[in-house]
C-alpha cells in the first residue's frame, strides 16, 4: 500500500521527512529496516518522515550515516534552527539552495549572503530590520554565515555570481567594514571554484534590471529560479520561465567582465574603500 503523498514545500520539518522518506525507499528500505540501521524505532521514523515529530540532531547524524547522505540532514537540522528567522518565501529558497549542485546568482544592489562578510552581513540585516530587536538581527546573521558552510562541505555546488559595479562602491557598515567585505570577496576571486564576475555601470540597461536573479540547478530534479525585492521574493518553476530567467542570466555573463579583470576591479574598490 503506497503512504501517504508528502509535500516537500509544507514547512522544513515536513522537507526534511520527504527526504528520509525518499532516501529510504531509493535502497528499498522499510521503516523498520531504517529504524535497525539508525537505532532509531520504526514509529519514530514514520513521525520524523510525516513531519508529526521534528528529528533530533542526533536522529540527523544517524540517518546521514545510514543513508549516506554526506551531512544533508545535519545541514537541514541547521536549516531548521535557523528559519523561524526568515519570511516563509525565503524558507522555501533556503530549502532548495541547501540540495543544490549548482548555484548561478545576479546581485545589483547588495553581496549575496552566500559572499558576505559577518559585518557586512550585520550592517545588511540591520538597516534592512530597523524595527527588529538586537538579539533578533544577530540571529538572523548568524543564519546567514550558517547558509555559508555549503561552501567548505566535500562537495559544494558550483558556484558563479555576477555582482554590479555599484555594490562595490556603496559603504555598507561604514568604509572599514566595506573594505572587509571586499577583502573578502577577492579572496573569494582566487577560488578556482567559484566564479565572480561584476558587470559595469557603464553597460546601462540590461536583461535583468530590477531585483535579484538566483538560479538553482538540482539533482535529479528541474532547476528553478528565485526573484527577490526588498519586501518579498518568488520561486518560478514552470519550465518556461526558468528558460526564460536563464537566458537573462547568460546575457549577464557574456555582458559582464571576464574573471581576471573583476577580480582587478574588486582590488581596486577594496583599495579606494580602504
């Protein structure tokens, strides 16, 4: 008798049980079969993949070893902690970035989360947050640099971002931590997995003037697109306009300057700031 249909997109802990569950019976498994491996008892399987009864850290850990997840749970379980924190369009977002084998992200106002500095990242949330509590915006950095380890984990997504020129010019935090997050962003330059690119003031118009453009790519799974404002953000799955996002995003990288002169431009910036 097949179980009951579960949507990924409900909540994370709902997110987290659908992959238990599709992980599990990807091997063949039955919950008492994955309850054996893990130690932990059939029926709390079954809560943990209908999302009745949230996973534990350690359920985390134990399920990754079983399944041999390389630590998506325990990167969930972070996910977790960290989403009461953010708007219910960017949980769905975060959700979806964490399975991503590769990440293609347009920027024109602010360095992507994935890029910030923690004082940057403070000064971001802060002046966007005005009326949040102090306790409230530190959680919400620390959410943010928790975002970042998907970089330094064995198998990160590829990574390509096209920043415009005046972020790079704009004193977030004041010209000390400007100067540190362009610091950071050229050493970001010298990873050989990751490409920046900056696209310059001078192109003018161009294909994606208005908000934020990310482009996810996910295994076994059709990529999607994420469009962000100020005040809220929307995630396009209907296979024509992810085509249609993606030709806006390969015009930005033909249009925008190659990596060795960005990486030029972001030392010089850096060099101004400082």
């Amino acid at each position: 008798m097949p179980g009951k249909e579960l949507d990924h997109s409900a909540s994370p802990a709902a997110f987290f049980g659908a992959e238990v569950r599709v992980r599990r019976e990807e091997r063949g498994w039955s919950q008492r079969d994955l309850g054996a491996k893990t130690n932990i008892s059939p029926s709390r399987i079954a809560q943990i993949e209908l999302a009745s009864i949230p996973a534990t850290r350690h359920n985390a850990t134990a399920l990754d070893v079983a399944l041999e997840t390389g630590g998506l749970f325990a990167r969930l379980i972070d996910l977790m902690d960290s989403t009461p924190a953010f708007p219910d369009w960017v949980q769905r977002y975060m959700r979806l970035e964490i399975l991503a084998t590769a990440i293609n992200g347009y920027a024109p106002m602010v360095v992507p989360g994935l890029l910030q500095s923690e004082g940057y990242a403070r000064a971001v949330l802060r002046a966007g947050r005005p009326r949040d509590r102090v306790e409230e915006v530190e959680n919400r950095v620390q959410a943010r640099l928790r975002r970042q380890e998907l970089l330094a984990r064995d198998n990160p997504p590829a990574l390509w971002f096209v920043l415009e020129e005046e972020l790079l010019r704009r004193p977030v935090g004041g010209r000390e931590t400007m100067a540190e997050q362009l610091a950071h962003l050229a050493a970001l330059t010298e990873d050989p997995a990751l490409v920046i690119q900056v696209l310059p003031t001078s192109v003018g118009a161009h294909a994606a003037l208005g908000g934020t453009l990310t482009m996810l790519t996910l295994p076994d799974a059709p990529g999607v697109a994420y469009v962000e404002g100020p005040f809220t953000g929307q995630l396009f799955e209907e296979p024509e306009q992810v085509t249609d996002c993606g030709v806006a995003y390969s015009l930005l990288q033909a249009t925008a300057l190659n990596r060795e002169d960005s990486a030029a431009l972001i030392r010089k910036a850096q060099e101004e700031m400082s």
